[in-house]
C-alpha cells in the first residue's frame, strides 16, 4: 500500500510556443564546441532546421548536419550517422524530429563513450556509461522520445523491432515546441498523437503506476482527447498546443510507469507491414485493453470521464466497456485503422506474431494482466 517511486526525467525540459529559440545558450550550456544534428530529409525540406541552426549560428557555434534518418531507423543508418560523429568530432548532439532521429541521436552519443555494436545494447540498461550532451527537438507531438530512455530501431534482416532502454540514454535537454508541430501532416497528427494517448493510458493502468503519474496520465488523456481530432483538422494553435503538452506529459509517464500489453502487440505488427509506431498500435488496441480490463475497471472508467464521455453513472464495468469504445471512436475520428482486417494482415502469421510479442516481458511483465502465449495469440485472432 505505501509505494515507493523514482521520477526520471531530463534535467531541463523546455515547453512553449517559440521555446526552440533556446537551443544555443543550452548548447553553450552544455559544453557544445561541435554539434551535430540529427535528423530527416523531411525536416530540411520543411524549413524547420533553420529554426535550430540559425540560433546557433548566431551564437557563433559550428554545427554538423546528418538528415538521413529514415522512419523506423535501421542499425545501418545509426552506424552512418555514428561513423561522420567521430570524424568530425562531435561533442553536442540535438536529435530534430520524431521519434526516429532522437532515438538515433541517444544511440550516436551513447557510441562516442561506449564500445561496443548497437546489438550489445538492446534490452534493459546495457549502456554502461552516459554518452556526450544530447539534447532532443521534438517536431511531432506523440512518441515522448525527448523525454524517454527509450531508442527503437528495425533489425531489416530479422524484420524485428529491437529496443535499447537505459537511463544513461535519457537526454540532458527537452525542447517541445508546439510552433514546430503546425505544419504535421494530418496522418502523422493521427499516427503520434494516438501513439502519446496510449503513453498515457498504458502508464495509468501499468504494475509501476504511481501516485505522480497518475495524475500526470489523466491530464494528458483529457488534453489529448479534446484536441487531437482538432489538431488533425487543420490549423489550430490551440490544439497544438495542448497535443504537445498532453504529448510531453504522456512520454513522462511512459518514462516512469512504463507501457505495456498494446505496445508489446504492436511491434510485430509494425515490423511486418512497416506501419509507423503510432499506427501499428490502433489494430490490437481494443482486444488488448478487453483482455485485461479485468484487472482495474475504475481506472477504465477514469480514462473515459478523463476523456469527457458521460458515463458518470454506469458501475465501472459497463462504465469501462463504454470508455473502450470511446477510444476506438477517437481513433476512427482520425482514420487510424482500429482492426487488423483494415491493414489487411494475414492471419496465418498469428502464431508468429504471438511469439514475437510475448517476448516483450519488459512490457508484459508491466501488464496488470498475467498473458500466456495463448492468450497474446487470442488477442490477435480477435483483432481481426
Ligand atoms: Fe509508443
């Protein structure tokens, strides 16, 4: 009854409309002789790498740029990006992006001070030693990586998504600025902001839930809920904002309760179809959250008040059924595919998948609900 709790979180987190203005005196802060940014062909052609290199150009700090990071970054593009770090010296790496050039910017600095190859570091704190400075720029609204210990990478050969989760990876900086996130497509909208909601969600219901997150979760549920189908309509700065705020609070709780059965269930499927993150996670969402609403229906039921759904009479059982539903329509609203029969999956390769996914313990063991292989491979059937 009396929990203990950790709270990990970047030393500084900067949240604000303009807050990207910041970037040079945090990287004279920060030590930085040479940076290096890490990012996207999209970033550059979006005109956002100006936003962080004019700042540090008129701070008088010589910066490197590699814009190669593909989605779903594979370990060849971080050897890449790690090979021109060490040529040039690198001392300051600032990760501009989603979800993809940040956890790659973890990995390039956590090379520049560790030997090894990126496969000695999957699994649970494998980085020994903290890399060089980092600091991450979120451009998107959802995959909470600025403030995560998390990197995510496809091994291409084994079609297999493969997580690096330490503490020495956390970033020394966050900088979310909603200005950034306005010119998001709409389907990245949907794919992120989707993907913070269930950040939120999966750390309220989770065996490390605390207290703090908590609190934390449920604010960003409702912020999430009341402004991500406006976000995904078009210009609005206020829903922006908010999904940036909800987006940065979810990946707090992410980094601190953790997640769980849905993002378990949703590797193997992204791996398979290269379907980003956010949209691998809707098609086994509803069956996942099914399966083990048993363990907490009023937490099920806070989710949807927090949500704004009027069910403050139903007992939590109904109560928790309707919430589930909620969330689905949520998704809906924003064309996210909610089955496995939208992305056309083949149901022969359940089994395949139910191992794949069962071998996430990291976040099965997180799960409030015990699953055996059996029951990941129901959950798959039903999502169909
Ligand atoms: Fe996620």
């Amino acid at each position: 009854m009396f929990k203990t709790l950790c709270l990990r979180t970047p030393s500084w987190i900067h949240f604000g409309m303009g807050s990207v203005s910041k970037v040079a005196t945090e990287a004279k802060r920060l030590g930085g002789k040479h940076v290096m940014i890490i990012t996207d062909q999209g970033i550059v052609n979006s005109g956002l790498l100006t936003r962080v290199t004019d700042p540090l150009e008129s701070g008088g700090l010589e910066y490197s740029v590699f814009d190669q990071v593909e989605p779903e970054p594979s370990l060849q593009t971080l050897q890449e990006a790690s090979k021109i770090a060490k040529e040039n010296k690198c001392d300051l790496f600032i990760g501009l992006g989603g979800g993809s050039s940040m956890d790659t910017t973890k990995m390039v600095s956590a090379l520049m001070t560790n030997d090894g190859r990126l496969q000695d570091f999957f699994g649970v704190d494998n980085v020994k030693k903290r890399g060089l400075p980092t600091m991450m720029i979120t451009t998107t609204s959802g995959t909470g990586s600025e403030v995560s210990r998390m990197a995510v990478f496809t091994d291409k050969k084994a079609n297999l998504k493969k997580v690096v989760s330490a503490q020495n990876i956390l970033c020394d900086v966050a900088i979310v600025d909603p200005e950034l996130t306005e010119s998001l497509p709409p389907h990245v909208t949907a794919a992120t902001g989707i993907d913070a909601f269930i950040h939120a969600l999966e750390g309220y219901i989770a065996v490390n839930s605390n207290p703090v997150t908590d609190t934390i979760a449920l604010e960003a549920i409702r912020l999430i809920s009341g402004s991500l189908g406006p976000a995904f309509a078009g210009k609005d700065r206020e829903a922006r904002y908010n999904m940036s705020l909800g987006s940065l609070m979810g990946g707090i709780v992410l980094n601190n309760a953790g997640a769980g059965v849905i993002h378990a269930l949703a590797y193997p499927i992204g791996a398979e179809y290269h379907l980003s993150h956010g949209k691998a996670l809707m098609p086994i969402f509803a069956e996942s959250l099914r399966e083990i609403a048993v363990s907490n229906f009023p937490k099920l039921k806070n989710i949807g008040l927090a949500m704004g759904l009027k069910i403050e009479h139903l007992s939590p059982l109904p109560a928790a059924d309707a919430a589930i539903d909620g969330m689905v329509q949520l998704a809906n609203r924003v064309k996210l595919p909610t089955a496995l029969s939208d992305i056309k999956a083949d149901k022969s390769k359940v089994q395949e998948w139910a191992q794949a996914a069962h071998g996430e313990q990291r976040l099965l063991g997180n799960t409030p609900v015990k699953l055996t292989l059996d029951d990941v491979a129901k959950i798959f059937e039903r999502s169909f």
